[in-house]
C-alpha cells in the first residue's frame, strides 16, 4: 500500500511531495487481506517514525510496537483517573555554591506493581494528543506538593514543568497555567514552563505569544534540549525565554585528558558566553561525571542536573533534600 501526496503547481505555487510506502512479500496463497493488514502496518510505522520520503517493508516488530502502543491508548484514561502516573522530582544544582537551586518534575507510571519506563508511553500519547491531559496532571500535582510543602513551613525551590508543544494549539494555555496556581496560591517565582526546542518549527507565532504572556504573569520559561532542534539561533534570537537547557549529547563526550573532544568544548562554552551576553540562565542537563562539572563551572555555567548529584526522587524523599542542608558534596574522583 502506497500513499502520496501529488505534485501541483498553480500559478506561482508549487506543492512538495511527501512519500510513505509499506509493503509485504506476500506468499503464494497467503490470504490477501491479511497481507493488506501487513502493508498497512508497514506504512503507519513509517508515518509515525516522522521521516518523508520513506518506505519499509513489513516486519513481525512492527505489530508487535503496534498492538504494544494500542494497548498504551486503551490503558491511559484509566491510568489518569486512578492516578497511577507519578511525580518525581529531579534537583537542579548551583555550580558555584553545591546548593540545591531547583528541580524539574519528570512523570513516572506505576503500572500492575512495575515502572513503566516514559520512553514506553510519552511518545504515543504525543502522537495521539493526550499527552496534554497529562502534562496538565503533572502541573496540578506540583502545584499541590509545593502547597504542601509551603503550608508545613518548607521553603520550595523553583518547580519545572515540561509541556508539550502541541500545547501551542490552545491560545487559552497561559491563562490554563495560571488559573491552576490561583486555585493552589502559588507564586510564580516558584514555576518554571519548560517546552522543546522544536516548539518553534511548526508553532512560530503561537511560541511567541505565550512566551510574551508568561512574561507577563511573571513565570520562568525555558527552552529544553537546546541545540539539537529547529535553529538554535533562530531561538535565540526571536524567542525571549529565561533559561536555557544545554542537551545532554552536548557533554557525553566531556571526558578527562581527551584532546579529540576539544570541539565539543569549545561549541559548550560559546554557547554559554552568547546566553550570558543575552542575559539568561543556563542549566546543563545529564552532568554525571565530576569533570564534566567541573569544565562547567570554568565557563560559566549556572546550574548543572544529573546523576552525579541526584537522580529523579519521589516527592517524599525529594522532601528529605528541601528539609536538609541543601548542599551537595561531589563524590571524590575514584
């Protein structure tokens, strides 16, 4: 099964093609409509992998992912309803001082006694829309913990939130966000919006009016996996974010006494330098060696995330971090 899109020209206009095909090496006396169920596979696998000009041929994995991702589908709305995605909260990490500066929410779903992993379920609920219903979950839950937290005397730090871009469609999404802290008595000095990079490929002048209203209200916003979308400098340019966060792949490769990966080096620290000429924040994700940290801080940058700090904590213990010294000590080079 083929489908394509056909080239037309009218006057000064000129439409591109895109092509999906799947297909399936039918054998001799296979049933055909089995074998255009196979090639119907085939084709939404390669839409959905988000490529043009594709084509694959069928393979058992594929009705495997597809009947995997049918059963995500299915399983959501009562996974919502009996609140089975849970909170977990990341630490940020000023470079200067060790302390604990703020932290980002990430979604974790416990299903049947197991963690479902997020790479299993994020990816079709974007695919399908849903994944709105559950940013929301996740943005009413923090609202509440850090209600918790300020109403038993913790002081909170400053709570990221990852929102989608198809959140872009919504021109009521800022108003959503801050309605949401009203009915909690929230500040906005303790939210920060997070939205990917991407946002801005497809969502130019929605990106920028939401950007401007969250200015307005007085909330944080940053631009997640900077560098690795639709033009970084474009972003920067254009679109007046606070902070923003360095990819992981940007500093993989940072490793002791490795000449080779001097490029990566100097491509972290100018994107560094140009953020701080424009006044923003910048945070660096996936930090999990000492001198990675250590290269980070010599050029300047604010916070670092990762493993070498902490991993995602569940709100009880990530409790324990708000009520402690707040101070980490790097672990001794081994």
């Amino acid at each position: 099964e083929v489908k394509v899109s056909v080239p037309v020209q009218e006057e000064s206009m000129t439409f591109s093609v895109h092509c999906h095909a799947g297909a399936y090496n039918i054998k001799e006396g296979e049933d055909l409509n089995a074998a255009m169920n196979c090639c119907t596979i085939a084709l939404n696998a390669v839409k959905h992998s988000g490529k043009a000009n594709e084509q694959a041929w069928y393979d058992p994995s594929m009705r495997e992912k597809a009947m995997h991702d049918k059963q995500i589908s299915q399983l959501f709305p009562e996974a919502i309803l009996a609140e089975e995605f849970l909170v977990y909260y990341q630490p940020k990490v000023n470079l200067d001082n060790k302390k604990l500066c703020g932290c980002e929410a990430l979604v974790r779903w416990y299903h049947n006694g197991a963690i479902v992993p997020p790479m299993d379920f994020i990816p079709v609920l974007e695919r399908e829309g849903t994944v709105c219903t559950l940013d929301f979950y996740v943005f009413e839950h923090v609202c509440r913990d850090l209600r918790r937290w300020l109403d038993n005397g913790i002081t909170p730090v400053r709570a990221s939130v990852n929102f989608s871009q198809q959140h872009l469609q919504n021109d009521r999404l800022a108003e959503r966000i801050v309605s949401i802290m009203k009915q909690h008595h929230i500040d906005s000095k303790y939210i920060e919006v997070e939205l990917t990079e991407m946002s801005g490929s497809k969502n130019h002048d929605a990106l920028l009016e939401f950007l401007r209203k969250m200015r307005d209200y007085g909330i944080c916003t940053s631009i997640d996996d900077f560098g690795t979308g639709y033009s970084s400098l474009n972003m920067l340019r254009e679109f007046q974010a606070d902070i923003i966060k360095l990819d992981k792949s940007f500093i993989d490769r940072i490793s002791l006494n490795v000449s080779d990966y001097r490029v990566d080096e100097i491509v972290i620290e100018n994107i560094i330098r140009m953020a701080q000429e424009l006044n923003l924040e910048i945070i660096s994700e996936g930090v999990e060696t000492e001198h990675q940290a250590e290269f980070l801080k010599r050029v300047h940058c604010n916070m670092a995330q990762g493993f070498l700090f902490d991993k995602p904590l569940p709100r009880d213990e990530f409790e324990k971090r708000l009520k402690g010294s707040r101070i980490y000590q790097i672990p001794d080079k081994k």
